[in-house]
C-alpha cells in the first residue's frame, strides 16, 4: 500500500515569488536609469523679452506686479 499525502504550498514558494516580483522592479528602475543616462541632454534656450529695456513701464505681462491674494 502507498501512502499519499496533501498537496501543500510551501512558504518558501511565496517568498521566492516576492523576491523575483522585488528583483524584477529593481532591474527595471537600474535599467530605465541607464537608458536615460544613454538619452542625449536636452538643451533649452530662453530669450526673455523686457518690451523696451530696463526703464520700460510694467505691462499686463510683468509678473513681478502679479497680486493673487495668496499668503505666505
């Protein structure tokens, strides 16, 4: 006579499972990074435009004269 005995899962099984899922993300994030260190810096210029220089009178444009009754 043979003897059969339950199917169980062994705990050891959910911690292998937990461990890859954490692996698997961690490679990811390192290899999303190192893509992006690979990626070709992006260069942005900026001209700012006074309408007339420094003496000019403030505009609807000037933000430096912007009230928006925000307290700090």
């Amino acid at each position: 006579m043979q003897a059969t005995f339950p199917l169980r899962r062994s705990s050891i099984q959910g911690f292998v499972i937990a461990l890859t899922v954490a692996a698997v993300l961690i490679l990811g994030a390192a290899g999303g990074y190192w893509l992006r260190s690979l990626a070709p810096q992006a260069t942005t210029t900026v001209t700012v435009s006074t309408g007339g220089g420094a003496d000019a009178a403030a505009g609807p444009d000037d933000l430096s004269t912007h009230r928006s009754g925000i307290q700090y």
